[in-house]
C-alpha cells in the first residue's frame, strides 16, 4: 500500500477515488508511567514511554486506515493526516485518515 502525505503520487496517475478512510486507537496512561513521567519532568528531558506508547498508538491507527482501504480494493491512500485529542484526563485518541485512490 502506498501512502502519502501530498495529493498525489509522482510517477502515477490516479484512476479512481474510493473515498475517505480512517484508522484510530484511543490509549490510557499507566499510573506508573505517570509517576515515571512526574519525576522526568522535574530533572527535564524526552518521557520514552510516553514516546514509545505514542508511536505504537500512530501505527496501529495506520495499520487500521490501511485494512480499511484494502477493504475498498484502493492500492494507495493519499492525504494522510493525522490528529489527535484527549477523550478523557488519562486517555488521548489517535487518528489517521486520507484518501483511498486506485492508481496505475
């Protein structure tokens, strides 16, 4: 599956638009990684865990927006984007959306 970020894909020509398509995943934090975290934040620097949960929350959404576009037969999604927002204090939801497209 071939994914990009710009309206279309240099060298290919789009045949069809499927139409949107979309993955999200929503996590909780772990109270131990709030601890971990609160004491980081008083020395400084990057909370990996908090980076490490983060970067498997964007891959499962993906993973999820691409099943969904293969579910429409699209062999490339275009637009990718993702957002993110907080459903609760402890719990922030991840998604991913673009553009299913057939392109030859």
């Amino acid at each position: 599956m071939i994914m990009v970020t710009s309206d279309f894909i240099a060298g290919k020509t789009i045949k069809k638009t499927l139409g949107l398509v979309r993955g999200n995943t929503i996590r909780a934090r772990h109270i131990g990684r709030d601890i971990k975290a609160a004491l980081k934040n008083i020395v400084g620097g990057e909370i990996t865990d908090y980076t490490k949960m983060m970067a498997e929350s964007r891959e499962q959404a993906l993973d999820r927006m691409v099943e969904e576009a293969e579910g429409l037969e699209a062999n490339a999604i275009i637009n990718v984007r993702f957002t993110t927002s907080m459903i609760m204090q402890s719990a922030s939801e991840i998604l991913a959306f673009g553009t299913a497209v057939i392109v030859e």
